[in-house]
C-alpha cells in the first residue's frame, strides 16, 4: 500500500506545481494587460484621438478644457466651416477652373475676432481651414488674429489674464504645454495714457501680438510652441520693456 500512496502523493503535488505554475502565469499576463490597460485610459476622456496625434494628453486635456469653456459653459455651438480645392482638369461654368467641397471643419471662436480652435485636431486655424502661423507678420491673415475689446468677466476661465503697465507684468509668468490651444488675454492697466504693444522676443513667435489702449483688453488664439522652454514676452511701447515690462511663458 506504501508504494500506491507514495505515486499519489507524488500525482498530487505533480498537479499542485503545475496549478502555481499556471497561477503565475496569469498574474503576470494579467499584470501586462493592467499596464497596457493603464496606457489606454491615460489619455484624456472627452478629448478627440486626432487631438492627440499632435499633442501630449495634457497639452490635448488643456485644449479640451478650453474648448469646453466655450461650448459647454459658455453655451456657444461649433462653428462649421467648408474647405475647398480645384479638381484639376475640370472646367465649371464660363470656362473656370471647377472646385469641389473636400470637407467640413468644426471650430470654436474663444473670443470675438481671434482665430478659431478646430475642435476635432486643437489647432489654431484661420478662415480657410489652414493652421495659423505663429512666425509670419502679425495681422497678417496666416497670423493668430486680435480679439476685439473684451470685458474681462467674459472671458472663459481657462483664459491666460496678464496686466501690463509701462513698467511691469502681472503676473510675469505662465506656463502652458507644447501645442496646446492658449487663450492669451492682456489688459492695458495704466493709470495714465499710455498705449501697449504685447510681443514675444522670438520670431517664431512673431506674429502674436496684441496692441492695447489705455483701459483696454484684448486676447488672442495660438498654439504655444512644440519646443519646450523659456519664451520673453515685453511691451514694445517706448522704453516701457527696459523699465521692467518683461515676462516669460514656459513651455513644458
């Protein structure tokens, strides 16, 4: 009987190795799946997959959140524009080059007269479709555009508010993500008439600008740059930059 029972024993811790085995095999592939699981529900929720081909999650969660400023609590509905080609080879009427509608572009307008958010990638774009550049000539119809006068309590909260004087800025620094959609609104606070002009010292840069009355504010609609770091903004009135009217954004 010793022999049987000696053969079962061995059956029954046979079959016990093979369970932990086993056991530790599915902890571990149970494991990897959690980390590849944690890698999916990282990105943001609510935030478009094509937002996130061309910014972080929290450079897209940032644009989100201003893109729900605007529609979700300020009750303003996407903006549709049409973007258009000419097909080549096609004649319309009169003997013209046809054009047929490609597609449809959803956007938001952060504040009236700046360049609209395309809702769907988190670009700054302009009238036709395209991305806006930040490196052209300001005012230019490529360049992030102006807001008209705005009321500061207006502004949804996600807004960058910055002061200037002709000697300092308040507050003299802020940071964004790379890429993200930036609402940059800047008030004219001087006591006496002077007039400002809020610029970046880099030319990439070089087309956001805004141009300030005393008393007023006004923001503008820009992607901050793809290259993390330290950008020097100043008022380019007079010496009012070398009187201490100078910040920085940082890019992270």
């Amino acid at each position: 009987m010793k022999k049987p029972l000696k053969i079962a024993g061995i059956a029954v811790l046979a079959v016990v190795v093979v369970g932990l085995i086993v056991w530790a095999y599915m902890s571990q592939t149970g494991s990897n799946s959690g980390i590849m699981g944690n890698n999916k529900t990282n990105a943001p929720a609510g935030v478009p997959e094509t937002m996130l081909e061309d910014q972080t999650p929290e450079a897209a969660q940032a644009t989100q959140d201003l893109i729900n400023d605007v529609v979700v609590d300020g009750g303003q509905e996407a903006q549709t524009i049409q973007t258009s080609e000419t097909v080549p080879g096609a004649e319309g009427e009169n003997g013209e080059m046809a054009s047929t509608t490609i597609k449809e572009i959803k956007m938001v307008v952060v504040t009236p007269g700046t360049s609209g958010i395309n809702v769907e990638t988190g670009k700054v774009i302009t009238p036709t479709g395209d991305a806006v550049a930040n490196d052209v000539q300001a005012g230019s119809q490529e360049a992030p555009q102006s807001s008209f006068p705005v009321d500061v309590a207006e502004l949804p909260k996600s807004t960058i508010k910055l002061a200037v004087t002709s000697n300092s800025f308040t507050p003299a620094e802020f940071t964004v993500n790379r890429g993200q959609a930036v609402n940059l609104a800047v008030t004219n606070a001087n006591e006496s008439t002077f007039s400002e002009v809020f610029r970046f010292d880099d030319s990439s840069l070089q087309g956001v600008v805004l141009g300030l009355a005393k008393g007023e504010t006004r923001s503008i609609t820009f992607n901050a740059p793809d290259k993390a770091g330290e950008y020097t903004f100043y008022s380019d009135m007079f010496d009012h930059r070398a009187q201490g009217a100078v910040g920085k954004m940082i890019v992270k």
